[in-house]
C-alpha cells in the first residue's frame, strides 16, 4: 500500500458535504456516521460503497478505528448557535465530549471539527481552552479559524468555526487555506435552472441575483416547513429577486411572470451549498432542505482537507511516511 494513501473517519456526517469534500482531498473513508435516517438514504444513494452507520455517535467506540489518520465531523451546533440558547457544555447535545473520547481511542494524526460562529465568541472562550487543552494532552497542537465559504467559491456567505488538530511535525506544515477569488453570483450559478422550463424572466433575474447569498439555515426537526431563514435573511434574499417564504416543488415555466420572483428549490438550494448536481438529496421537500442547510459546503472541507493532507505527507518521500492501513473491527 502506498505511503499517500490516507484514512478518514467522518461523524455527525448529515448529507455529506464534508465528507465528499475530504473525498475529493483524496481521505478514504473508513466510516461515515450518521444517526438521522434522511441524511442515511441520502449518502447510501450517493456513496453506496460507503460503509454508513446509522447510530448515535456517543454509541460508538473509536477503538474500532484505531490507526486513521483523520478524524473528522461537524458536531451539533444548537448549544453554540445565535438562533438558540447558547448553552454551551449545558446543552446536552453538545458532542464535542464524545469527540474527544473518540480522539483519544482512535489516535488520528489530524482532526477537523466544525461548527457554528457562534462557537468563537468570547462567552465561550473558556470552553475553547478546555476543548484545546485536552488535544494538547493527547499530542495535538490545535488552531482554529472562521472560514467563509464564499471565500473558497461558494456562492453563499456561510461562516463557519473550523478547529484543525495536528500531530507532530505536521503541526507546523499546516497553513490554513487562502482566500480565493470572488465566488460566481446567485444568478451566474442558478440561471441554467431558472430558465429550464422557458421562464421569459430567467436572464433579467440573473441580472438582478447579482451577489452572493445568505447564510443558508436548515432549521431543526422542531420547526414547520422549509424556508431561507429569518426576517433579515429573508429580505436579502427578496434583494436578490427570490421569494423566500418556502421552496417550490420546481423551477418556473412560461407561465410564471417575466418579473416575478420565483421561489429556489432544493436542488437550487444544493448547488448554492457547493453540491455537485450529480448528489442526490433524498426525501421529501422538507426533509431534503433541511438536510441541505445544515451542511458544510464541500468545496470548503476539501480546501481544508487538502491542507491537511499536505501537512500530514509533507515533502517527503512515501517511503519516510511510516503508516498502515487501519486495522478495523467490526462495529455495527
């Protein structure tokens, strides 16, 4: 087996856009866990060859995969979210606990975790420290960073808190990724669907979507039907030219008004996340944007993964890479 050859472990995996985004960086997947049955249809549609475990993570014993070279996982952000009660470690759906047992039984040479912005304020600073603490206890020098994903091509302002652990000399190889070029506009990248169907108004509204979107929410099970978020992102998005009272079943046809303004859809909505067309999110309307919203862009984990890769492989040779394939149990 080559030295270049690099093993992932991905939980709390949603739909998979970090996990097709650690793909594309060329991370084998081990496992891909997920407790939601939606987001389990969606990746065995997509990555039948995966092996999916659809389990609550706090379920499962990382000693089953010891010997990964990456953990990674975008743990629940409610306890962290300006949209809730910013409970912190009182929220008992912060997983960042079970994370860090998972790190210390799997040992991976890196870990990735992201979550909300909310994560990097100051009232929880102290939370940090512990959560940076206990990886340095376990070899791990820890950075973290908020990363926009329009930053990294993503038409979609989408902030989001991303911790990068690394051990060893790969710690000091690690450079988070540079900001790109302008991402294309909210109507550069959903044009071609707007006028699928003969709407007349597809180019003039492609004129008018001419920035990039709001952050995307996917909203809780807790909540009704799916819609673009709050009253602000909402009239942002009417900026843009998009109703954002719900989603439509589908795109407009020659019947809609030439100066309407037209509702996304999921798919839309997808390819907005950095989703590639060919990835297929199952379910039901609701159930399939919730599934898009709470996703992080795949064009962003693959940034972040390839800076990780190469801060793990660094410029030696595959030789100087002292590494073996896992060696995995059973973990149903």
């Amino acid at each position: 087996m080559q030295g270049t050859d690099l093993y992932s472990l991905e939980i709390c995996a949603g739909a998979g856009g970090q996990a097709l985004g650690l793909e594309r960086a060329h991370f084998h997947h081990v496992a891909v866990v997920e407790n939601e049955p939606a987001p389990c249809a969606t990746l065995r549609t997509n990555r039948p060859g995966w092996r999916i475990l659809e389990k609550d993570v706090r379920d499962l014993d990382g000693r089953d995969f010891r010997g990964i070279d990456l953990l990674a996982g975008g743990v629940p952000c409610p306890p962290f979210s300006i949209a809730g009660r910013q409970l912190g470690a009182a929220d008992e759906r912060d997983l960042f606990p079970t994370a860090l047992r998972l790190v210390e039984q799997t040992q991976p040479r890196a870990v990735i975790l992201e979550n909300v912005p909310g994560l990097s304020k100051a009232r929880f600073a102290d939370y940090r420290a512990t959560i940076s603490r206990a990886l340095w206890r376990l070899g791990y020098s820890v950075d973290w960073q908020v990363l926009n994903a329009c930053n990294y091509g993503v038409p979609q302002l989408r902030p989001r808190f991303v911790l990068v652990a690394l051990k060893g000399s790969a710690a000091g190889r690690f450079v988070w990724p540079q900001p790109e070029q302008a991402p294309p506009t909210v109507g550069e990248v959903l044009h071609d669907l707007m006028g699928s169907r003969g709407w007349r108004g597809a180019t003039s509204w492609m004129a008018r979507a001419n920035g990039i979107a709001p952050t995307l929410v996917g909203g809780s099970k807790k909540h009704g039907g799916p819609d673009l978020g709050p009253s602000r992102a909402k009239a942002a998005w009417r900026e843009l030219g998009v109703d954002a009272l719900g989603l439509a079943d589908d795109v407009p046809d020659q019947h809609f008004p030439a100066d309407g303004l037209p509702k996304l859809t999921v798919t839309m909505t997808a390819r907005l996340q950095g989703f590639p067309d060919t990835w297929t999110i199952t379910g039901r309307k609701t159930a399939a944007y919730r599934q898009v919203g709470n996703a992080f862009p795949s064009p962003v984990a693959y940034r972040v993964g390839n800076a990780v890769r190469q801060a793990i492989l660094g410029s030696t040779t595959e030789e100087e890479i002292p590494h073996s394939q896992p060696q995995l149990q059973s973990a149903g």
